[in-house]
C-alpha cells in the first residue's frame, strides 16, 4: 500500500476551546484539524498520499470537477465505544459503494485497503474529535474529484481523493422525533440507466429545488417516485425508506438502478429480521401507501441512512393529497430496530456479523 506523508497541524485547536466547540452539535458545521489527500494521475495511478492540516484545496479554474461534475463521495462514521476505542460500522461496504460509484462516473478506482487506510490514518490523528457515545459521532466524508484542467468532454486523467470528518450529533433541526416528507410529483431525483445508484454530487445538486418545494409546504424532506410511471416510491433525496405493516412484513423498495444501495437499509434488512420480521424488497406505489396508511394497514414508515440512522416518518404531503402513519409520531418498530442497530454501532450489543472494525 502507498505510504503516507504526515504534516501534522503545528498549532490545533486547544482542548478547551474544542470541547467547547463540540458543547453543541448540529450536522456538518463543525470540522476538525487535519485532512487526508491522494493525487492520481493516469498513467502513474494513485500518489502523494498525505494526511495534512485540513485547509483549501488549490483548484485550476478548468478543474473539470467544476464543468462536468466528476465528483462522487461517501459518508460513514466513527463511534467511540464503551473501552475508550474508536470503530467505524462497515467501513468496507462504503469502499465497496465508493467503487461502483467511480465506474458510474467513469473515475479510477481506489484500492479498497486504501480507502480504510485513509479513514483509519484521519481519526487516529484527529481522535481528540470523536465525540462521547452518548453525545454524537464522527462523520467521515471520503470523496473524489477530476482536477485536469481541461475543458473537452472526456474522463479526466487527474483526481484527488480526500477524507474529512466532523463531530456530529443529530441530523434533522426539528426537534420532534417523526418527520413530514412531501412526495414530489412533479421532479424526480434519478432515472433508469442513469446515475441514481452511485454517490455522486450532481444527483444531490439536482434534488435541492425539490427540496424548496417541499420546504415550502412544510415539510422536512422530500421523497421522489420512480421517473418512468411515477407512481413507486423510490427514496429520499439522501435516504432510503421503509413500511411497516401491522401482520409484521416490513417492505423496502428493490434495488432497481436508479435507489442508492444504502449500507443502512442493507443492515436493517440483517436486523430485521433477527428481531423476528418479514422483510421484502417489493414495489410499493404512492396510490397503495396513501390507501394503507388510511386504513390503518401501515403502522409506520421510516427513512434510514447514516446520517440519521432511522428517521420516522409521521405525516405526508404531496399535490395528490396529505395523509397521517399511524399516530404521526413514530412507533415502536423504528425506534427497536434504531436501538437494535445503534446498539452494534455503539459496541453495547454483541457485534454478531463483524460489522465493527476498530479504527483507533
Ligand atoms: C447515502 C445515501 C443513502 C443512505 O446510504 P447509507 O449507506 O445507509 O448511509 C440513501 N440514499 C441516498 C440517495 C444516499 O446518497
């Protein structure tokens, strides 16, 4: 594997002012001292591996990452566990992710060794940062971009790969537990054969006007339905979803190309079904969803990733009608599977499918 070049910071933050820094914690606000950074070049592949203070990246004004989007990223993060040591939940899964998204977007591979390497390099040098369990976490943003100043329509022949991390708490503002959504009717956020399964910034940059509508009816998130019929639900702008029905049969959408494959939903669907329920990976139409919500056939639904784990969802608004889940404020399913899965993340229950690997 390539060696790493260390610049530490020569002056970090000082204890006391990071702690107060860390006294409150939203969603990436907060970031801290150092960076990892690999160059590659086609021709020499990946190079220049350095963890360095986290400062501003020099960019040529052709960089093609500005003109043609050549971006994808990951998001994962370190838990500090009961002993005092620090571990990351399926740090390779995101590896693996980060890979397929580099295909999609016609970009270098990185090794996957490499990948956990850079992680594991970041918070050793910045574990002062990881917050205490019961106060939050450390999210890591690993990501890539094309850096050839060039401004002909190919794939760049020049990257960086780079690692950041902020102390994080919790992710929505609202204080309340259960979410609104508003169901998008009218824009959809990926389309088959195109770039909906890969983590890329430019599916992110084309969900944010529907993210406005939806802040505009009141509601906290947005979800987006399939492109061609628009009728199946398909996800949220960054999380996937799940139905919970009153016979036990929990319900997520298959991966059908155009759903990100979320490291959550994936261990959900583990969790699940040790916790004794039914899971499917089944369509599920907006028109069905309205119907069993009404009559009480669906007793929840729940958004889930990594950022905010499971997130309930308690009303739904869209142009076709609004609609209540069960009593609108979540329910016991979501929050046993939270417990059950932040229970793994955070090393207070047993670590039965290796899914935990331990970073510092
Ligand atoms: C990252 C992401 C998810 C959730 O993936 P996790 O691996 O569970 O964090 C879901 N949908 C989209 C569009 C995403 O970008």
């Amino acid at each position: 594997m390539l060696d790493f070049t260390t610049h530490p910071l020569s002056a970090p933050m000082s204890a006391e002012d990071r702690t107060a820094a860390m006294a409150t914690l939203g969603f990436g606000t907060l970031f801290t001292d150092h960076m990892v950074t690999i160059r590659y070049t086609e021709g020499q592949g990946w190079h220049d591996a350095v963890l360095g203070p986290r400062q501003p990246i020099p960019l040529d004004p052709a960089a093609a990452v500005l003109h043609y989007a050549q971006e994808i990223f990951e998001g994962l993060k370190a838990y500090r566990l009961p002993d005092g040591s620090v571990a990351s939940f399926r740090p390779e899964a995101n590896a693996t992710r980060f890979n397929e998204s580099a295909t999609r977007l016609a970009m270098p591979h990185l090794p996957e060794d490499l990948f956990v390497e850079s992680i594991r390099k970041l918070v050793a040098a910045d574990v002062d940062w990881v917050p205490d369990a019961d106060k939050g976490s450390l999210y890591l943003r690993p990501f890539m971009f094309a850096t050839e100043a060039f401004l002909g329509v190919r794939p760049a022949k020049e990257y960086i790969f780079c690692v950041i991390a902020s102390p994080v708490g919790g992710y929505f503002k609202s204080g309340k537990s259960a979410v609104t959504l508003w169901v998008s009717h009218d824009y959809v956020r990926a389309v088959p054969g195109g770039t909906g399964a890969a983590k890329c910034g430019g599916n992110y940059a084309a969900s944010l006007q529907p993210q406005s509508v939806g802040i505009e009816h009141g509601c906290d998130q947005v979800l987006f339905l399939d492109a061609v019929e628009r009728k199946w639900v398909e996800e949220l702008g960054g999380m996937n979803v799940m139905f919970v029905f009153g016979d036990g049969t929990i319900i997520t959408p298959p991966l059908n190309g155009s759903i990100l494959p979320g490291v959550t939903r994936d261990s959900l669907r583990t969790v699940a079904g040790e916790a004794g329920y039914t899971v499917k990976e089944q369509p599920y139409s907006f028109d069905q969803w309205m119907e069993d919500a009404k009559s009480g056939k669906l007793r929840e639904a729940f958004a889930c990733g990594t950022a905010a784990v499971i997130t309930p969802i308690g009303e739904v608004r869209s142009a076709r009608g609004d609609f209540v889940i069960g009593n609108g404020d979540g329910g016991e399913v979501a929050r046993t599977l939270r417990e059950a899965l932040v229970g793994i993340q955070l090393g207070r229950k047993p670590d039965t499918h290796g899914w935990m690997t331990r970073l510092a």
